[in-house]
C-alpha cells in the first residue's frame, strides 16, 4: 500500500513538471540528481526542484 501511494505521488509530481513544460528527458534527470535510486529519493529531488519555481 506504502509503495502504491509513493507511485502514484510520483506520477502526480511528474504530471505537474509536464503541464509546466518540462520534458520527460529533463524531468528524469531530476529524479535521478545525487544517485537517487529509491522512489522516495524521486519525490524528494522533483519537490525540491518544484521549490525553486517561484524564485
């Protein structure tokens, strides 16, 4: 169930980069800043990158 709620957090923030004009390419690259390889690391680096949008 954890795992489930964290996917579908994933696909939320990545939908958000998509509506804003980010590529998959792009979004995939800040996934995956600093070796993250858990999907909790994603979500950290994609709402982190998400913090700097209205600077």
């Amino acid at each position: 169930m954890y795992y489930k709620l964290k996917q579908q957090e994933l696909r939320d923030l990545e939908e958000k980069f998509k509506e804003v004009g980010y590529s998959e390419e792009a979004i995939e690259e800040i996934k995956q800043m600093d070796g993250a390889i858990e999907i909790e690391d994603f979500i950290d680096n994609l709402e982190e990158e998400q913090s700097n949008w209205g600077e």
